[in-house]
C-alpha cells in the first residue's frame, strides 16, 4: 500500500489505458479523481467499485480537458476532496488517421488540445501544491509515437513528441523539489482508441482490416502482440515508488522493442 494518504488524477481514466492505471493506483491506496466521458451510470458503477474493494476516496469529474477552466475546476475538486493532487497521470487522448493534405483542420486542434496542451494545463495547476509537500509524481502517458513517427497521423505524433519536450522540461524545472517527471511510450495496446483506427487505417491504406493489425499496428511491434494495459499501469506504480526517486525527464518504452528498431 504505498500510496495511502495520497492522491492520484489521471485523465482520461473512464476507458482503457486510464482505467487501468487508476485502478492499479487504488490497489495501491491511493485516493483518486477519475476523468473522462461515457455513460453516466457505468462510470459510477467503476467508481464505486473502486472504492469499496480498495477502501479508498474515489471522486468523478466529468471536466472535458480542451477546456483549462473546466481543468482548473477539477484541480479545485481534488484540493477540496483531498487536499490536492500527488501523482497525476495525463493519461487522455485521442487519435485520427488521414493523409495531411485530408486531415480534418478540427481533428488537428483537437488532438493538440487533448493530447498536448491539456498536460501543460494539470501541469501547471499541480505543481505548486506538489512543490509545497516536497513530493510528486507527474507520469504523462505519451506513446512510442513520442519517439517514432508513422505516416498518417500527423497531429497525434506532433502531440506526443511535443509532450517529451514537456516532460523534459519539467523534470529538469522540478528536480530539486522531490517532484519526478516521466512519460511512458506504449506500443500499440488494443483498447477503444485502437479499435476506432482500424477502419479508418484499412482505408488510409487501401487494406483491409486484419491486414492493419497483423502488417500495420503489429508488424511495428518485434513481440508481434499488443501491450497490455497491465503493463502500462505496473510502470506507472513503479515510478511512483521510492526506488524510481531519481528516474526524471525519461521517455521509457514500453513497445515490445518497436522503438529499438
Ligand atoms: P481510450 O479511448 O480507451 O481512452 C481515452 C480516455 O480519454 C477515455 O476515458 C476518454 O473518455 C478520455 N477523453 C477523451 N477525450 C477527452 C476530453 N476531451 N476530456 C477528458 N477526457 C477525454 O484510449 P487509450 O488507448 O486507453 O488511450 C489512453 C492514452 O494512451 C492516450 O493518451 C493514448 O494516446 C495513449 N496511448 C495509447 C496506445 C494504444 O495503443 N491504445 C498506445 C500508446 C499510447
């Protein structure tokens, strides 16, 4: 239980990826803010689960992250619930695939919006609270795409190499503050975001749909399988941990060897 009495955010944490950090999180007695969208009763059925297997404070907040003031007011909700955010996990995002010279002008702002300036946003809001305790973890879920690019999806790149800089930067701004700043790069794990950019890949591609998982998504992935979502939310615990104090400004891979390539 290495997180009881603090307080964990992740975006974003209604589906996939997210909710499977958040959880990880509680198992480890943290209190947690949940965000994202989807049915309203669903949601609070996770909500309630997760506090009561973990007995731990468990809150929902529906703030859309293109909006820094609906960011600012989850910000106040986590302050007024727990006293603040300890661990934040910018873990929200988006995806769209099409060639740049068809790429929605809209998709484009989206994207940056969500998966760019939203982080620069909690960032910015969290880190006075965790330079006051002395302690803080910020784990931006980036994606190998922070690393490597693949045509066709020119913003969501973008984004993610614009959120390694923010990790850098932060990291080297907050180093001596006990505050670590990291972004993890996952491979290709199958959750919804995956699943909606087959068809449109296939398309893109003039392929079909298995032929984008096994010679498009997998063919990247030298384990020639996905990553789990398990995976993904044991390193985010591992840098929450004492042992990870000194990992700052790391984009760490967690690809099946993709980005060794
Ligand atoms: P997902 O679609 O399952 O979940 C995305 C979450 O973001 C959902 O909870 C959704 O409600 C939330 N969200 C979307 N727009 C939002 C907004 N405007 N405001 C608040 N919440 C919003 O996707 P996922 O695959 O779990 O992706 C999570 C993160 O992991 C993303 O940043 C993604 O880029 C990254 N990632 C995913 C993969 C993959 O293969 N799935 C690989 C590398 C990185």
């Amino acid at each position: 239980m290495g997180l009881s009495g603090k307080t964990a955010l992740v975006t974003g944490s209604t589906s996939g990826i997210g909710l499977g950090i958040a959880t990880e999180l509680a198992r480890e007695g943290a209190n947690v803010v949940l965000n994202g969208f989807g049915d309203a009763a669903a949601i609070e059925k996770v909500r309630a689960s997760l506090a009561r297997e973990h007995n731990v404070g468990v809150v929902y907040c529906n703030a859309d992250v293109t909006r820094p003031a609906q960011i600012a007011e989850m910000m106040s909700k986590a302050e007024t619930e727990f006293g603040g955010v300890d661990v934040l996990v910018n873990n929200a995002g988006i995806q769209h695939v099409a060639p740049v010279e068809e790429f929605p002008v809209d998709k484009w702002d989206a994207i940056i919006a969500i998966n760019l300036s939203a982080s620069f946003h909690t960032v910015r809001l969290a880190t006075p609270g965790m330079k006051r305790k002395k302690w803080g973890r910020i784990i931006n879920i980036a994606s190998a795409h922070a690393l490597v690019a693949s045509p066709f999806k020119v913003a969501y790149v973008a984004a993610k190499h614009g959120i390694a800089g923010l990790t850098k930067t932060v990291a080297l701004e907050l180093a001596q503050h006990g505050v670590t700043v990291n972004a993890i790069c996952p491979g290709y794990v199958r959750t919804p975001l995956v699943e909606k950019q087959i068809p449109d890949t296939a398309k893109a591609r003039g392929i079909t749909e298995e032929q984008v998982v096994r010679d498009v998504l997998l063919a990247a992935q030298p384990t020639k399988r996905f990553v789990a979502i398990e995976e993904v939310a044991a390193i985010t615990k591992f840098l929450c941990s004492d042992g990870a104090a000194s990992i700052t400004g790391a984009l760490l891979p967690v690809d099946g060897g993709w980005s060794a390539q």
